[in-house]
C-alpha cells in the first residue's frame, strides 16, 4: 500500500510553528505596471512617418520587456519616450497627408 508523501509546501501549512512562517512565505507588493503606449504606437504605425513610427512601437515593446524584468523606473521612461515618439510620429504623418492633398489639388488646378 503507498501512502502519500506530503510535500514540504503541504508539510508547512499543516504545521503551525514559527520557523515555518518566514518573511520569503510574505506576498509581495504588486507594483501597477507603467503605461507602456503600445495602442497609440500601433496607432500611430498607419501615419506615413515609417522611421519615426517604428522607433516609438519599439520603445512600447522595450518598455514592456523592462517591466517584466523588473526594471520600473526604466519601464516608465522608455514608456514617456514611445509616447513622446508616437505623437510626433502622428503629427508628422497628418503633415504629410495635409501636403499631399494640396499638392494633388492644386496640380489638377492648373
């Protein structure tokens, strides 16, 4: 007949004595992560301003990535950068939409 073996986790929790309850058994404090801007740069993605659009989208993902390494602070800058980039990018592109369609109207003009 086999009997279960209680695990050392199972083992604890049946246990009641104060060596057992450690400061590694405390939850951590969950931080909220930064915003990381990753609609408004896939957004901004469909304005014709390529170099500068994709260069937010990456720093959306590297603010991502910082996050999930830990690295907060790092998190929230490279996320104000990708937001920063985005709304240039999506100025940029609005520029360039409104000079081709009075270019485009004004040759058929003439």
């Amino acid at each position: 007949m086999s009997q279960h073996r209680p695990t050392s986790d199972s083992k604890r929790a049946l246990d009641g004595s104060p060596e057992t309850h450690t400061e590694d058994d405390a939850p951590e404090e969950e931080v909220p992560m930064p915003p990381n801007y990753l609609l408004l740069t896939i957004f901004s993605c469909f304005c014709p301003a390529y170099p500068i659009n994709i260069v937010a989208f990456v720093f959306s993902i590297m603010s991502l990535n910082s996050f999930n390494q830990g690295d907060i602070e790092g998190s929230k800058r490279l996320g104000q950068n990708a937001k920063w980039v985005a709304i240039a990018s999506i100025i940029i592109g609005l520029a360039v939409i409104v000079i081709c369609v009075v270019h485009f109207t004004m040759e058929r003009k003439s």
